[in-house]
C-alpha cells in the first residue's frame, strides 16, 4: 500500500498500473491534512514501478497544491499542478 498526505481534495477514482485500486482516507489533522490509504490491486515485486493515477479535484483550501498556468511552463499551453508534500511508502 501507499499513503499519501492529503489537504482539502476530494477523490473520485484511483488506478495502480492502469487497474482500479481500493482507497480511503485516514483520520483528518487539523495542521497535517488527511491521510489517503491507496491499496495496491496486485502485489509488487521489490524494483517494480508503479504508475498511480488519481483523479481528484482540489479546492482553494488545498494549501499543499500550487498551479502554475499554462503561460509559466515550458510548452506555455497546459497548466502544471506540483505537490510540496512527500509520499510515505508502508
């Protein structure tokens, strides 16, 4: 499984190397943020790589999210979202 600390984000939908994964958010920290508990649907050998994709939708609350727009990028055509948080792998 993976966690990963989240603030304010609301989660529709999570797929592990293109397969849905079983989700859930831990107990809400008032200064942390919430705790998402991402299940892996099949076991991974040690050195596998995983693409996690997650569609979610972020609100002006979600503190650790920042965009840049489409004009700040290399490409100047699509905005970019980055995360200042760090996963914790269990």
């Amino acid at each position: 499984s993976q966690v990963l600390d989240t603030k304010d984000v609301q989660v529709f939908k999570v797929t592990v190397n293109g397969q849905d994964a079983q989700f859930a958010f831990g107990e809400k920290h008032s200064f942390k943020g919430t705790p998402l508990e991402i299940t892996f649907p099949n076991e991974l050998r040690r050195g596998q790589e995983a693409i996690v994709e997650i569609s979610f939708e972020s609100s002006p609350q979600s503190s650790a999210l920042q965009w840049f727009t489409p004009e700040q990028t290399s490409g100047k055509k699509h905005p970019f979202l980055f995360s200042q948080c760090q996963v914790e792998f269990i």
